[in-house]
C-alpha cells in the first residue's frame, strides 16, 4: 500500500508541477486535472478517509475531495488521455511499491 505522499509525489512529477498544495480560491486546469488524479489514486490504492486524503494537499473540505473523485472516475470512463494519465501515475506507484 503507498502512502499519500508518495502519491502526490508521483502526480506532481507526471504533471511537471511543484506541487499541488495550492492556496489560491481557483486553481488552473492542470492542478485541478492533477488533483482529480491524486484524489481517485489515494482512494484506490489507500484505506484513507476522504479528510485525510484532503488534508494532505491542503483541502479542509472532505466533500471537495468525493466531488474530484466522482470526475475523475468519470473523466476515466469517457477520455481515453485521462485514463492514461492515471494509470501511467498508478503503474509508476506500483513499481515503486
């Protein structure tokens, strides 16, 4: 089982980003895109309440979290670029794990 940093470690470098712990009320797309991807891996792959899946990025917001989670699950159903973004982000935590 991974840990919630070393996912968001992984989403952060598949997306190029610093990281995805943002301040700012509206982030841009990739950091929500990157968020989305974090949220639904750290479901998947942890046993992690939705609180605590938040407050590791900063989100105090539990419901924040199920709502990227339901996108995501959705973005994964419906674009192929986003499917493949998460399981190039889920294989590369598997082979580290």
């Amino acid at each position: 089982m991974n840990n919630l940093p070393q996912i968001q470690k992984a989403v952060e470098n598949y997306f190029n980003l610093p990281t995805i712990q943002t301040e700012r009320e509206k982030d841009n797309t990739v950091v929500v895109d990157a968020k989305k991807i974090y949220s639904l891996l750290a479901r998947n792959l942890t046993n992690y309440s939705f609180r605590i899946i938040g407050e590791n990025i900063g989100i105090d917001n539990h419901s924040l979290i199920l709502y990227y989670i339901k996108k995501a699950k959705g973005h994964c159903e419906c674009e192929k670029g986003f499917k493949n973004i998460y399981n190039d982000c889920k294989n590369e935590l598997l082979r580290n794990t």
